[in-house]
C-alpha cells in the first residue's frame, strides 16, 4: 500500500518525526487520552520514541498512522504492534477533540482492512480500559473478552468477526440511497 492513502473520505499515511507535537498534544490531553498508557509532556521524548518506530515500521514490526481530513488537518492516530506470525495488536487510537464519530468508525474501518490485506494476520488482540464504556460497548459487539485485569478488558477479534465488522460499520457510513 502506498501512503498516503485516501480511503473512508479521510487521508492515511504513516507518522513522522514531524507529527511528534500533534501526537503529544493528543496523549496529554487529560480528557481525550485518559484511557491511554500515559505519555510524559516532552515533546524531544516524543521525537525520539517516533524515531525508534521508524527502525520497527521498517522491520515490518509495527504501523503509526496519521489521519486527516482533506484540508491535511490532522484528526488522530492509530497503531498495529506487538505482530506475529498469527496476531497482531491494534491500539494508540486517539481522535482530536471535536471529531463527529464518524471519524473514529472510519479510522477503524481503515485498520481493519489494513490489517487484513497487508499483515494476513488472522486475529486481533486489544485491551479497553473497563471505565472506558463507550468504547466497551463498540468493541463487545464483534471481538470476544479473553481475560480481564483491575483496569483493563482483553479482547480478541477473528477474521470473521472483523469481516463481520466491516460490513456493519460500511453501512452505517455508506447508507444505502
């Protein structure tokens, strides 16, 4: 896949050195990136840390991807990690505050199917925060809970239940005319 990539009426492509203040004015917003790993307010630890993605995104090791909107204005990120032969992870998902829903149901969309042709991964697995109950009730419709802790929820989606997904949330932002 060549980047960047216009799929969903938004504009994907991979992070850059140069992304490295939007990303931390996403992860340190106290409201929007509560159900995050916290990051450190320090915008030369945030360059290094892209840096080093760099060197795993060129393994095959790992995705970072920006969306925008047409006008390049920057809406969120989302990540693959932690890919193995039969799995991988999906996570660091953050949306700029103001974003309809739309915006989150199109960046999944754009994952997924990412995931699926570029990885060949068979399953999903994630973790949800358990207080983060807008995102629980979206992800309890397709994956399976595989295990819980004190603050998390584990999840895994297989590759039926991701096309399962797709389907679903295509129609919700292509409706039939």
């Amino acid at each position: 896949m060549e980047f960047p990539f216009c799929k969903f009426d938004l504009i994907f492509r991979l992070v850059e050195e140069s992304d490295a203040e939007f990303i931390l004015s996403l992860r340190t917003d106290p409201v929007h990136a509560r159900y995050l790993t916290h990051t450190d307010n320090n915008l030369q630890k945030q360059i290094e840390w892209i840096r080093a993605y760099k060197k795993r995104e060129k393994k095959r090791q790992e995705y970072y991807f920006l969306f925008s909107d047409h006008d390049y204005q920057p809406l969120g990120v989302i990540r693959l990690y932690d890919i193995t032969a039969d799995t991988y992870t999906s996570g660091s998902w953050i949306i700029k505050p103001g974003c309809d829903e739309f915006v989150s149901i199109k960046s999944d969309l754009f994952i997924s199917e990412f995931a699926a042709s570029e990885l060949k991964n068979k399953r999903c697995v994630f973790d949800v925060r358990k207080d983060n109950k807008k995102v629980l009730r979206f992800h309890k419709m397709f994956a399976t809970i595989t295990g819980e802790d004190e603050l998390n929820y584990y999840f895994t989606i297989d590759e039926e239940s991701v096309k399962r997904k797709v389907s679903f949330l295509i129609s919700i932002i292509q409706p039939k005319t």
